[in-house]
C-alpha cells in the first residue's frame, strides 16, 4: 500500500535533520516494508521541497548509479536520479567544512550545460548532443544520511532509500575545461581520482551506460512518465564512471580527466 502524504512528509522531514544534525535517520524501507519506488520519489521531492523554502534554487538534477563500478559498489543494478540546488555547488579548490558532510564519498562525473531543454518518451542520444552548450569536468561528493546497513536488522540500503535520500546527493565541484559536446570523444575521457596525492580509482567515461550522454537520455524518459522534463540552462550529472573514494577530515581529493584539465577540493582537519 502507497503511502500517505503525513508518511511522506515525515520521511522527508527526518532527512532534513539527518543532514542539518549530521545524525543518521533510519532508512524507509526498515520503517514502511512496502515501501516502492513511487513512494521513494515523492519522498525526494518532498525532501525537495523543503529545500526550496529555505530559500535554495534548482540548478538541475544528477543521475546516479549508472555505470557497472557504482552498481557494484552499492549491490544496486539500476540508475536513479535527483534533484540538484545552488546550495550544493562547491567551488572548485574550495576547503569543505570538516563537518558539512556525514560521510562523503567523491565521484569522478561529467556534467552537461544545456542550452534547449529535453523531453518525451524518445529523446535519443542525437537530442542530447544537440541540446548541450558544454560539456564540463565534475567531482560529486555523495552522502547518505541513513545507514549503509541498518543497524537494527543488518538490512542493507536499496534503490529506493537511495532515490528517498535523494539519489545520496551531497554537492558538487565543477572546473577543469568545459568543452563542446563535438570537441571531445565523450566515450574516452579518462578520470583518475587521487586521494592525498595517491591514485585510489581509475575509469573511462564509456562506463556510464557505454556512452555519458546516454544518463541524460534515460534521465529524460524517467522524467516524461511522471510529466516532467529537463530545461535549457539545466545542468546534469552524467553518473560516475569510478568507484566512491571516502574522504575523511585533511583529505585532498584531485581528479584528473586528461585534455579536459582537473578539478579538485580538500576536506579541514577536524577542530
């Protein structure tokens, strides 16, 4: 049975604390058995909602769980998507508070700057090119405000705790060398995630569903079957194409994505 908007809000109303205390919030499906993927995005747009009155914006949304490193790393085998705002935008260098994040992990992603917007059940690969203005380096810093495993039944996360959470959006760091859609091979952009200096995960951007593109084609056709689309000045998280790398206080954090330069960001000693 579906929940009911008092269940849904409640959810989402633990989430916002998980994040603001920094204390974990129990996953929804340890709370509500039947809890369903439908459930799971009202609760992230709930979630979202909360956000919006407090004065945040919509910048665009982030497909997760796209490449086969992210699936396996999490035991999912399908993408998810959520919501990004201007108050997850971290600049790139920036030194992040040692405490703003309960248990960030880094990405290595591109992101796509669109200039029209995308729509319908058939979107191709073709109206996505066409409807980005640049293609940009990205490091998405994921966090969970509920227990990877739950520590009262040892249940691990699902997708749809993930898609409630959020799709375990945390921030993001763009930089590097926007470039055209058409001056890059987006098929072989190489990413090397250095932690302290020490290389810690490797990939190329074909891991996300073959070709990076093809996130924002499946995003698309997500969004249509619940009336939805993505607009012109949107931006994308394509997914990443590496493990996460845990990051802890006095951390560095580089990603290196070749002819496309590197973005980079520090974690503060704890005080």
């Amino acid at each position: 049975m579906a929940l009911n908007d008092k269940q849904i809000n409640a959810l989402a109303a633990a989430y916002d604390e998980a994040e603001a205390t920094r204390n974990l919030t129990r996953a929804p499906s340890c709370l509500h058995p039947d809890f369903s993927m439908s459930d799971a995005y009202k609760v992230q747009s709930a979630w979202v909602d909360l956000r919006l009155a407090k004065g945040e914006s919509i910048v665009g949304h982030k497909i997760g769980l796209t490449s086969r490193a992210m699936q396996l790393a999490v035991g999912i085998d399908t993408p998810d998507y959520g919501v990004l705002t201007d108050a997850m935008v971290i600049d790139d260098g920036a030194v992040i508070a040692a405490d703003r994040f309960i248990m960030p992990r880094f990405e290595v992603e591109l992101g796509f700057k669109l200039k029209s917007g995308l729509s319908g059940p058939n979107v191709t690969i073709f109206d996505v090119l066409n409807a980005t203005d640049w293609v940009i380096p990205a490091i998405e810093v994921i966090d969970c405000r509920s227990a990877l495993v739950d520590p009262e039944t040892n249940k691990p996360l699902n997708v749809r705790d993930s898609i409630a959470d959020n799709a375990a959006n945390g921030g993001i760091i763009w930089g590097g060398l926007p470039m055209r859609p058409d001056e890059v091979d987006l098929r072989l952009v190489p990413g090397i995630l250095y932690k302290n200096g020490k290389i810690e995960e490797t990939g190329v951007s074909a891991g996300v569903l073959g070709h990076p593109a093809n996130g924002l084609v499946w995003l698309t056709r997500e969004l249509h079957k619940v009336g939805a689309s993505l607009g012109a000045g949107e931006f994308v998280l394509g997914g990443s194409f590496t493990r996460p790398v845990a990051g802890q206080p006095g951390d560095s954090i580089q990603c290196d994505f070749g002819s496309m330069g590197q973005v980079s960001c520090s974690i503060a000693r704890a005080t």
